[in-house]
C-alpha cells in the first residue's frame, strides 16, 4: 500500500500527459518523500551501528571460550609397619579412554566433515570425487581404531560395543536434556516479546516494534542449531584398570589409536591383604548418594571420585593419608577444542602412617585364631597335653587377641577372627563379598574394640583391688571354702559343680590362682556394691579407652553410681554376680587388656594405640600436626603394696602347680602372670573362654588376652592359645627367657 500514492502519481501523468500537479498533491508528495527520506536515514544508521558496533560483539560470541576445571589426582598416603611392611598403598592405574567423536555410531557428520576440511586444501575441497573419498577413508579409519583397540586391549567386541553403547547413550542423553531445556528458553522469550507486542496500542507502536524486531532478531537457524555439550568433544573410559603393558602398548602405537589416550591415576592396594584387616581398613569411592566434603571449589561431583576412609586406620587418620587433589584449567573453544591448559595447584601427597603392629606376630596370632575356629589347618596348636577331660571342646564362633606394651599402651597385636581379606574392597568377586556377608559369626566385626562380653573371672583381679582397697579383707587370713556361699545350689565354685567338693582353706593369692568364686562372693558381701563398682570405673570399665579407631564399644558395668548409692541392698546380690564378673558386666578384649597393663605398670591406666605417635613420614603444612594426647593417668587409690599381692596371685595361676593355668600356660622359660575365665553365656551355649595377663611375670613388658567366644574353658580352650603366643614372643626375642641368651636382649628395641 506504501507505494500506491507514487503509482497514482506516475499513472496521472502517463495517462494524461500533463505535468500540473494540483497543490495539496504536491504537498502529500512531499510529505511522501521527507518520510522515505527518514525512514532511510534509519536504517542507514540501523547498518553503520551494526557494522561498528555489533561486529565486534558477534566476533567475541564466535571468538567464546569455555573454562573448565580438570582434577589432577593425588596419591593417599601409606599405612606401613615399623618393620617397613607396606598394608596399605596406592598403586597406578590406567585408564584407556577414547574421544567421543571416535565412538560415536554413525560418526557425526559435521565432525566427519570438520575432518575432511582438515585433510584437504582449500582448492582440493572443490573436487567432489576426492570430498567423497577422504570422508570414506575417515569412516574406514574408525574402523580399524576399533580394531587395533580390541587387538591391544584384549578386549572381546560385545565387551567393547556394550561399553560403546553405554558410552553413547549417557552422551545423548545429556545432549538432549540441553537442548531440550535451550529450546523451551527460547520459545518462552519470543512468546513473551508477542505479549507485550499485542499489549501496546496503536498502529505505529506496533509498526515500530516490528521494524525494530526485524533488524534486531537474528536469524531463526540459530535457534535451531544444536548446542555441542562438553560429553561430546571429551575422552570416556573404556578400560578402568588396564595392565602397565597395554598402557605402554598404546603408547607405542599412538599413530594406529587415533582418538584414544590413557590416563594415569592411582588405586588403593592391600598387599598383606587379610592381615590385620580390621586395624588397616579400608579407603573406598564416595558414593553418589553421599555428601563429599572433599570437593575442591569449582570441580563438579563426576569429575573427581574422591575416595574415603570406611573403617580402621584408613578411616580414624583419613585426615592424614588423604591427597589433597590438584587443579588444572582447560580452556576450550566453541568446537571444544583445548585452547589453553595450565595447572593451577599441584596435587600433595598425603602422608605415611606407621603402625604400632608387630606384623609377624599379629600373623601368628590371626593364625592361632584361624586354628580354633577351624578356618585354617592346624600347625601353630599342639594337641591338647593331659587333658583328663572328655567332653569335646566346643568350636568357637569368634575371637580375639590383644598385646599391649603395658607402659606406653602401644598394640603390637591386634588380631580378630574370623577375618575377611581386604580384597573385598578392592574389587573382589561378588561371591566372596557374599559369602562373608552371610557369615552368622560377622567377621567385620572388630572383636578386639568392639565386641563386649562378660568377662568371667578374669575379673577377679579388680575384685581383690576393690576389697583391699575397702580395707575389708585380709589377703593372708584364712579363708574355708565349702564350695558354695550359703545354699549348695546356687553361689559355687566349679570345683563344686564337677567334682562336688570345695577349695577349703585358701588364702587371696590361691583364690585368685585356682579361681575361688565362693571366696570372692564372700569379698563381695563383706564390702558391698559400691566399691566393686567404683573400682571397676577407675580401671576404665564402661567407658571407650580412646583408641585410635572408630567404632569402639563401651561395654556396660551394672547401676550407676547414683543409684546404687540410693538403695544399696537392691545392689548386694548384683556385687556377687559383679565379683566373679558376670553379672550385666560387659568388657572388651582391649579393656581388659589395659586393665592387666594397669596391674603390671603400678598403676597407669595408659591410652592404647595403633598408630605410632612419631608415625608419619611426611610433613606438610596444610595438616593438622598436634601430637595426640597419648598420656596414662595414675589410678587414684591403688597402692602399690595392693598391686603386689595381686600380681602374686595371677603368677601363681601358671607358676604354681595349683593354678588353673599351670597345665596349659606355663613356659619353662619365661614366668607367665595371668588369670583365666569361663564366662557363662546362659542356657545352652558354651561359655566363653579367657585368658588375660602380662610377661614376664616379674618385669612385665607386654599385657596380653585371648578370648573364645563360646570357646569353653578358659584353661583348656584359651591357655594354650596364650602359651603359642608367648613362645612366639620368645622365639623373636620380644620377651626375653628367665636365662637369657646371647642375642635375646634385642628386645629392647622395645622400651
Ligand atoms: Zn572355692
């Protein structure tokens, strides 16, 4: 309609051929023409803007680059045994990955075509023939990548082309969701500039914001265009874990593996495996589902699989052992090509941790374990020495082992059956995880630290501190033991219970070595509930010791003082039951092993450990470095005359032919102090058995226990455990014989 004026104009003067125009025609004319005149002025100025001002801004957006952050792992630190033993280490792992581009079926054609551009020149791109065939040659070049990677990589075809496919269908799976969401961004703003079109009035409103939209909308196919996600242009992982040799075959061969690299990062490794694996841990991935406290600032989740400390060592020093990750930048252009790579922060090595663990001996003890549940063939265990018993001895569904420096609380055993191997963390079968998994005796459990049981008589010891302490008994005055306390049937010693006879007259130091419940049970009575359960507070009954590994258990000590105080007389029968250490009485291996450490230190109640305190190898500043608090308390009250009636008590158990532990303890080079226990577990099920004490029995230097779960007696099933143990500790020169010969007294390496 715009030009019907002009049209009417040049129609007029054709038609008539005269030139006089009337005065209000001209006038429209030039009205007409000053408008043109304006309008072209516009646009004009609408170019010369765009071509100095936009051209830079559309140059920047082709020119834009993409900046990413890329993870530089690092290695975890060591867990080693003051011997140099390695447990725990991180090995190289390498990752063959493929470029996407190179996996991608059917090829992408803009990048096929990108290939070709970089082939051909300018002038041979003009040839259509040799267009075609370069592309046919990209296509046939895949191929026998495949080929050639499948050769390297002994990698069957379904194995490669399930990966493949996996591979692809995560891709697109991303590309998609962008796209998706960029194509709903933009139909909403053109839907929105329609809304406020319709809602302005007037003609020229809507005239002007069409002309406006017109020149500044850019072409519709840019919306259109596909956006390429980073997924597309990067390398994915076709081979977690390959051997060093095909790591240095696709090295070699590079020029045949176009579009594969291999990357080195590192995986954890237990090279002793199954030994002392509850101490040790274990360090696995951070699951998806799990927070990850250790993700460097700007490195998204999938780019870096941080791992974790599970439980043990690896998880109570993960503070140390952890890496801290390096920091690469990565600047890509619009084709995700890398433009520009540089490494912002190096990765730190963590730090070495030194165990306290005498790896030999913990071995040995794990085998001794091994061999009384049955779960190893016996070669450490004699057979059973006059044993006048012919009930069988029943099979143990646990157990455990400590040894413990009694001055520094340092653990140079630590053992725990059944075991489980280390492996299981690392990639094992399935069917082994399961098998362990489905074992009723749960061998994950850490029975040294985490597993309370009643502790029989070896708690007899506390009970005679506590009522020498009380001052309410006289360990030289004589003592009748009928057998029982007051009524035949209930209150007995063993004794009683086999052969229906009594120990008669006893003084402390035959109570303790030939277990005397009855003489107890009378202790008890005379001093009442309280002090029994005061002393067992003060030798850390009831409460964590404070190793260094989580998970520690308690265990339990019957009535609070609070309340045992208000009605003391509710308490006299649980004094009895405590006495003889049954009761709601619970311990730990390693509580009762610091309780023997007590007796035969004079009276420190130490803080055990497994980590030596001077154990890291390493230094660096960006780690807590405060020395951990591993100070022993004095225990208040116990004088040391106390100690030594005591501590003549527990070395007449396997000194003296009387003992209980005489038959299965006794080493004739070595005085063994030490009392054993036969902890009721109720109706039906066999007791546990103990055995807790410390070597030599005059100059202690090492506080031990070994516990049966369900074990039987603690002479007959855990004495003889002790005794394999002590001769190991002989045979390496840990404790020295009571003749000492040439070389055995390197066992002061030891303190
Ligand atoms: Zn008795």
């Amino acid at each position: 309609m715009r030009n019907q004026p002009l049209n009417s104009i040049f129609s007029e003067r054709d038609a008539g051929g005269v030139s006089l125009i009337d005065p209000p025609t001209a006038l429209r004319f030039h009205l007409l023409l000053v408008a043109f005149c304006a309008i072209s002025v516009v646009v004009l100025c609408r170019i010369a803007w765009v071509q100095s001002q936009l051209q830079d801004r559309y140059l920047t957006a082709l020119n834009t680059t993409s900046t990413d952050y890329e993870v530089i792992p690092a290695r975890d630190g060591r867990i080693l045994s003051e011997s140099s033993a390695v447990l725990a280490t991180d090995v190289d792992q390498y990752s063959v990955q493929v470029h996407y581009r190179w996996l991608q079926e059917p090829a992408d054609e803009a990048w096929i075509a990108r290939g070709v551009r970089k082939r051909l020149s300018r002038k041979e791109r003009s040839d259509a023939d040799l267009v075609n065939r370069t592309r046919e040659e990209l296509i046939a070049a895949r191929k026998r990548m495949w080929s050639h990677l499948l050769t390297v990589t002994d990698l069957s075809l379904p194995a490669f082309m399930e990966k493949q496919q996996a591979i692809q269908k995560q891709v697109t799976r991303i590309a998609d969701s962008v796209n998706r969401r960029r194509r709903m961004g933009s139909t909403e703003s053109d839907f929105d500039d329609t809304a406020t079109n319709t809602s302005s009035d007037g003609l020229l409103m809507r005239m002007a914001s069409a002309v406006r939209s017109a020149l500044t909308t850019p072409p519709g196919t840019a919306i259109a265009a596909t956006i390429v996600v980073r997924e597309e242009e990067t390398f994915h992982e076709i081979v977690r874990d390959a051997p060093f040799a095909v790591a240095a075959r696709i090295h070699e061969q590079s020029h045949l593996l176009p579009g594969i690299r291999v990357v080195v990062g590192n995986r954890r490794t237990y090279p002793l495996n199954a030994t002392a694996s509850h101490i040790v841990g274990a360090r696995t991935v951070v699951r998806d589902d799990e927070p990850n406290t250790r993700l460097p600032p700007g490195i998204p989740r999938h780019e870096w699989t941080a791992r974790t400390g599970r439980f043990g060592v690896e998880r109570s020093y993960d503070h140390q052992l952890q890496g801290i990750p390096g920091l690469r930048r990565v600047v890509r252009n619009r084709r995700m090509e890398i433009v520009e790579s540089n490494v912002e922060r190096q990765p730190i090595s963590g730090r070495d941790v030194v165990l306290t663990l005498d790896v030999d001996l913990q071995r040995h003890a794990e085998q001794l374990l091994a061999e009384t549940l049955l779960d190893a063939p016996a070669i450490l265990l004699s057979p059973q020495e006059n044993d006048d018993s012919s009930s069988p001895q029943p099979v143990p569904t646990g157990g455990s082992i400590v040894v413990m420096d009694v001055v520094s609380g340092r653990l140079l055993v630590a053992a725990s059956a059944p075991g489980f191997n280390l492996s299981l963390f690392t990639g094992s079968s399935i069917a082994e995880w399961n098998a362990v998994n489905a074992d009723q005796r749960h061998p994950f459990i850490s029975r040294v630290i985490a597993m309370a049981l009643p502790p029989g008589s070896v708690i007899k010891p506390v009970t005679a501190i506590a009522a020498l302490e009380s001052g309410r008994l006289n360990p030289d005055e004589s003592f009748d033991c009928q057998g029982f306390l007051t009524r035949p049937d209930e209150h007995r010693c063993l004794i009683y219970r086999l052969h229906g006879a009594g120990h008669n007259d006893i003084t402390l130091t035959r109570a303790i070595a030939q277990s005397c419940n009855v003489y107890f049970f009378s202790a008890a009575s005379k001093m009442g509930f309280l002090p029994l359960r005061e002393w067992c507070d003060r030798f850390g009954l009831g409460r964590e010791c404070g190793i260094d590994l989580p998970f520690e258990k308690d265990g339990n000590v019957p009535g609070s003082s609070g309340t045992a105080a208000e009605d003391p007389r509710r308490f006299a029968r649980e004094a009895l039951g405590l006495a003889i250490g049954q009761s709601s009485l619970t311990v730990t291996p390693l509580q009762m092993a610091r309780v023997m450490a007590a007796i035969a230190n004079g009276g420190w109640l130490v803080t055990p450990h497994v980590v030596s305190a001077d154990g890291t190898a390493r230094t660096t500043t960006d780690i807590d470095d405060r020395p951990r608090d591993l100070s022993r308390r004095r225990i208040s009250g116990l004088t040391e005359g106390t100690l030594a009636r005591v501590r003549e008590g527990l070395k007449a158990v396997v000194q003296e032919p009387y003992g209980t532990g005489y038959r299965t303890v006794r080493r004739e080079e070595v005085a063994i102090a030490g009392k054993t226990g036969t902890a009721e577990t109720g109706p039906g099920k066999p007791d546990h058995a103990w055995f807790a004490g410390y070597v030599p029995a005059d100059e202690p230097r090492y506080a031990f226990v070994v516990v049966l779960e369900h074990g039987g007696s603690g002479s007959r099933a855990a004495g003889p455990v002790t005794r394999e143990l002590v001769q190991k500790m002989l045979d390496t020169g840990l404790v020295s014989g009571t003749v000492p010969a040439a070389g055995l007294r390197k066992a002061g390496r030891n303190q």
